[in-house]
C-alpha cells in the first residue's frame, strides 16, 4: 500500500522534474540583446538577424524573443542551411514594421525571408507593412517597384505559425514555396478591399500544408493554391473583402506540376469577388487539378461562389485557339449555400480540349435577391444529388 502511494506522488514530481530541466535547456535569445530597438525607428534587422544566427548554432531547442514595442525591419533574410539548432521558436510580442517609404524595400523580393529552415515556429506578433503609398501609386498607373511579397519560406520543413497578425502588405502577405509539413493557426490577414495583389496566403511547390481558423481579408485572393501543391487542408477560414479562395492560375506552362488532393472544410465567403474557384489558362499545358473538396462554405453577397474558368486569358496576352491543357477531375461541392450578389451563381466554364470530369455537386444551395439562383455549364461533366439549386447541367 505504501509503495503504491510513493508511487503516485514521486511519479508525477519527477515528471515535474523533467518538465522545468527541458525548460531551463530551451535557450532564450531577446533581440534586444543583439541591438534591436522598440522605438520604430531604428533599422533592428541586423540585430534581428544576429539573435538568429546565436539560435541556430544552438545546440538545444532556441527561442527568439521579440518583446512588447515596435520594430522597423529593412530586408531581414533568416538561412537555416548551416543551423545547428534543431527546433526555433520565434515568439514575437511586439510589432514588426516595414519601411513606410516603398523604394527601400519594393525592388526587392521579399520582406522577411526564411530559407532552408526546419523546425520553425513562429508564435504571435503582428507585421506591418505599410504598403498604401505602393498601392496609391499602382492605382494612379504610375511607374511603381513591383513590391514585395512579406512573409515568405523557401524550401523549409516543419513549420508551424500561430496567432500571426500580417496585415497592409504591398503584395502578397504570406508565401510558402517548395515547403513541406507547414501548420497555420489562427491567423489574421488584412489589406482593404482596393489593395492591388495583396494576397492572403500563397501556396507554391508545397505539400501537407494545414491552414486552421484563420482569417483573411485582401484586395487580391484570401488564399492561392499555384502550381505543384498536392495534401492542402483548410478548415474555419473566413474571407472577404478579397477574391476568395482560389486554385490558380494554373497552366501558363506547357510543363507544370499539378495540384493534387485539397479539402476546404468550412468556410466563410463575405462580399468577396469569388468563393471557391478554379482558374487556368487557355493555354496549352500538361497539369492538372484533382481530388478536391469543398465542403460547409457559406456565401454572403458573393459575385461567382462557385466557378471554374478554363479561359483565362485577360490583357492581350497569348493564348492559341485549343484551350486550357489543365485537366480538372473530381471535384466535389458539398453543402454549399448562401446568396449570390449576381445572377449566375455556379459556372463552369471548361476547355473545350480538356472538359472537367467528375465534378460532384452534393448538396448546392444559392440564391440570388431571394429567388433561385442561375448555373450554367460548358464542357462540364459529372452528377449532382442532393438538394441542387439551381438544378444542375453538367454531363453525366
Ligand atoms: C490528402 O491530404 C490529407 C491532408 O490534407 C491527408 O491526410 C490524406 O491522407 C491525403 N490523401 C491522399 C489520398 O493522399
């Protein structure tokens, strides 16, 4: 009996025990420490940059501390090729600005970069990007930089962001590209409605990416899923004002990696240009689009909730005569209801070389000012059942 009590108390000390050492082994790195100031002034990227490279070289698991104040970061470039360490955490109280003068920046590819890392997680924080004096002068047709995407990770594995703030972004806010096992959590995107290209989120080159409870409101796509993304999950997203979520352009390319297995599980459409889309370009090509789900999505005022355009081909450019080369196969909608702010609410519009296959509609219910909304279907091929309104016309 007294060893059985022993037991049940020194266990869960001891546990105790192993807990606090693993804690006191995590290496803490403040920036302040490496020269960072609060102020919003001073450039605290090379600072930023030396907490990193202390980080990496440790041994045990490293956490970057960022505390409460703002930070002006020029371009801050983090490499994780040579690090030692093997899981970072960058735990981010405090406000990283952009300059607010887009010359500095807006030639340059990207804002803050991750490169080859492993075992990154990024947790809380807000980015600024200050990009409203690039998008006024985008808007009044001047000659403008490009501008640079915000936020971006190339060929990283097992990164994890939680409860970032990313909003004003003078393109796109937040950029995956050749990375693998990447899990974002209730993050916050927002850039106002007019903004130009300031996507949400942009998916390249990447697998098992997990987006979770987030939401995200732009002038461009909520969420781009581009060329060679295959094991996507997207659930509890909300989106608007933006143009939706959307899975292309695809196919400018004759040679281009598919898109390949995607879920988006409930999800909300406020306002937005387009719910769930996908969008390639009458142009020959050899990829795909294949195994998608779309599931629990409600439409508030949307313009197209559900289309897919196969000829895309806006401003003048090339496209010959035989359509998209993209081949788009099972794609399901289900349970998908909600108002249409236009007359036609679901569209498929298909390469007439390459017409969809297997698109499965279970359960579509839209309207349009409090009548039935409208479908119409070319080139489009699969089975509907379930409640369908409007009725479906695709080609068994
Ligand atoms: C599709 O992707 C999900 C993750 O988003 C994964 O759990 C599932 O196994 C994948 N399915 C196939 C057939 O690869």
């Amino acid at each position: 009996m007294m060893r059985k009590i022993n037991f049940f108390i020194l266990f869960p000390l001891f546990i105790m025990l192993l807990f606090s050492l693993s804690i006191a082994a995590d290496s803490m790195y403040n920036v302040l420490n490496y020269g960072a100031k609060s102020d919003g002034k001073f450039d605290s990227s090379k600072a930023f940059i030396s907490a990193w490279t202390a980080a990496c070289a440790s041994t045990s698991p490293a956490t970057i501390y960022v505390p409460k104040g703002t930070y002006l970061l020029g371009n801050a470039y983090f490499n994780g090729q040579t690090c030692k360490c093997n899981a970072i955490t960058i735990h981010i109280e405090g406000t990283l600005v952009a300059p607010s003068d887009y010359n500095v920046i807006g030639k340059s590819g990207n804002w803050i970069k991750f490169e080859r890392v492993t075992r990154v997680s990024i947790v809380g924080g807000t980015l600024d990007g200050q990009g409203s004096g690039l998008w006024a002068c985008k808007n009044s047709g001047k000659g403008c930089p490009k501008g640079t995407t915000y936020h971006a990770f190339y060929n990283s594995n097992n990164v994890a962001i939680s409860g970032l703030t990313s909003q004003d972004s003078q393109m796109f806010h937040i950029l995956f590209d050749g990375c693998n096992n990447v899990k974002l959590q209730g993050v916050k995107v927002s850039a106002p409605g007019n903004s130009p290209n300031t996507d949400g989120i942009h998916l390249q080159s990447s697998s098992d990416v997990t987006i979770l409870n987030s939401q995200i409101g732009t002038g461009d796509d909520c969420i781009s899923i581009g060329r060679g993304n295959s094991n996507l999950w997207l659930e509890n997203i909300a989106c608007g004002p933006g143009h939706g979520i959307s899975i292309g352009s695809l196919g400018w390319d004759m040679q281009e990696p598919g898109v390949d297995n995607v879920t988006v599980k409930t999800a909300t459409f406020t306002g937005t240009q387009n719910g769930v889309r996908v969008k390639t370009w009458a142009r020959p090509s050899n990829g795909f689009i294949r195994n998608i789900l779309f599931q629990h999505v409600v439409m508030n005022n949307v313009e197209n909730p559900i289309i897919i355009d196969q000829n895309y081909c806006p401003n003048h450019e090339i496209c010959p005569e035989q359509g998209s080369g993209i081949k788009v196969s099972d794609i399901t909608y289900q349970d998908i209801h909600g108002t249409s702010a236009t007359q036609v609410a679901v569209k498929f519009d298909c390469s007439k070389t390459n017409p969809c296959e297997g698109i499965n509609l279970l359960g579509v219910k839209l309207s349009y000012k409090d009548q039935p909304a409208e479908i119409s279907c070319v080139n489009a091929g699969g089975k509907a059942s379930g409640l369908q309104q409007p009725t479906s016309c695709l080609q068994i």
